[in-house]
C-alpha cells in the first residue's frame, strides 16, 4: 500500500518554527484525504549542508511506487545547489513516486520523467511561487519597518476587522465548497495559498458568529456587508 511523508526542513540559524510547514502540509493532505504515515523534521540550514545530513536521501531510498513526499515548497530541497534539486527531485520519480509541493499546489509524478518540458515547467511553477511568497515578506518587512520609523504602530490590532482579498469572491468559494472541490484547488483558482483560505474561512465563521451575538446578522449578508456593520456596531459602543 502507497505511503505519504510529510518533509520538513527550517533553519536553526533564524530560529523559525515547524508548526507553519506542518500545517500547510496537514491542510493539503486534508484536503486530498491523504494520511501523513510518518513526519521526517529537520533542522539545519539548506544551503550550508548536503542533501544527505538533510535528510533527502534516506527518504528516498524507502520510497515504493505510488509513495508521495510533500514539502511546503521547493526550498525545502535545499537553496542554493540546483544540481542536488534536480537530482533529487529525478530520483524520486525515478522511484515511482510523487513530489507534492503543498504551498502553489504543484506535483511532480513519475510521468514527468518521459516529459522533460512539463518536467522543468513544473518546477520554474514551484520557483517562481516561493519567489513570490518572498517577494510579499520582504515589503511587509519594508513596510514595517518604515511605520516602525515613523512612530507607527508596526501590526494591526489584535481581532482587527480588515478587508480581505477574498471576500469578492465569497460566493464563489461558497459555491465551489458545496460541489466538493478541494480547498487547495480553490486556492489555486484564486492564486492563494491554501494557509490563507483556511484563516480567511475560519474568520468568516468567526465574524458571523461576532454579528450573530451582537444581534446584527441577517440571513444571506455578504460578508463585507457584516464587516462593515460590526465596525459601525464596534464604533458605536
């Protein structure tokens, strides 16, 4: 029977923590009604070590066919050697595996291997969604810190009520959840991370819930609708 592996990497140079990685993993194999058999964690750099003190390797030499590795993103594979992305990624489908890049929604499969042009466009897909994701923290980090210069508060508000970039398409995601397409092909359709449909789903739960207590609701609002009601209700207090 086919086996999933969930792989995380993080740097303990910057300090980060694993639990972004893991849920990000654990939504998409959610989504896919894939069970996690088991977690291989990592922490070290991806660009000062090898793809065996990694921990590469070692996965990919118990991988069957019809196996699935899922990594957040293509970075996980290491940063700055192309050559050990590359053979790493082939050796898995060479292994009768799939490569699942749980952030963009991205697979490599073993038929990618008699496809080379499909090959390295999916893996420019998987790049050019990570640089994308980087590009986005940078001018936040930008941003903060400019505010933070000036005497600014550098967040927002804790339960802040803010306009979300999928609230336009509140009956759309409505809709596609009601014929069972998966979470993470509606992030895909709207160009967002599967992490941001998730907290965007969970706040208008939370927010409907805020409008409901606050004796505001009424059936069929629009969730922009009850946004703007709870912030002249909050207003009003």
């Amino acid at each position: 029977m086919a086996k999933n592996y969930a792989y995380t990497r993080i740097s303990d140079q910057h300090k980060q923590g694993s639990q972004g990685q893991r849920a990000c993993i654990q939504e998409y194999a959610d989504d896919k009604g894939l069970y996690i058999n088991k977690w291989f964690e990592y922490k070290l750099s991806g660009s000062k070590t090898s793809k065996e003190e990694r921990g590469l390797v070692a996965i990919i030499e118990i991988l069957k066919p019809g196996d699935r590795i899922l990594v957040t993103d293509i970075e996980r594979l290491g940063r700055d050697s192309i050559s050990d992305i590359l053979e790493v990624t082939t050796r898995i489908i060479n292994a009768g595996a799939e490569l699942h890049f749980c952030l963009s929604a991205y697979t490599l499969t073993p038929e990618h291997k008699n496809d080379v042009a499909q090959f390295f466009i999916t893996i420019g897909k998987a790049f050019a969604a990570q640089d994308f994701s980087h590009e986005k923290s940078l001018k936040a980090l930008a941003a903060a810190a400019r505010r933070k210069r000036q005497g600014l508060p550098t967040g927002r508000p804790p339960g802040a009520i803010i306009r979300s970039k999928l609230d336009v398409h509140e009956q759309t995601i409505l809709f596609w959840l009601s014929q069972e397409v998966l979470k993470t092909e509606i992030a895909r359709r709207l160009k967002a991370s599967p992490t941001t449909l998730h907290n965007w789903l969970n706040r208008r739960d939370d927010l409907i819930c805020m409008a409901r207590d606050a004796h505001i609701y009424e059936p069929g609002m629009k969730l922009s609708d009850i946004k703007t009601a709870l912030k002249k209700y909050q207003a009003n207090k």
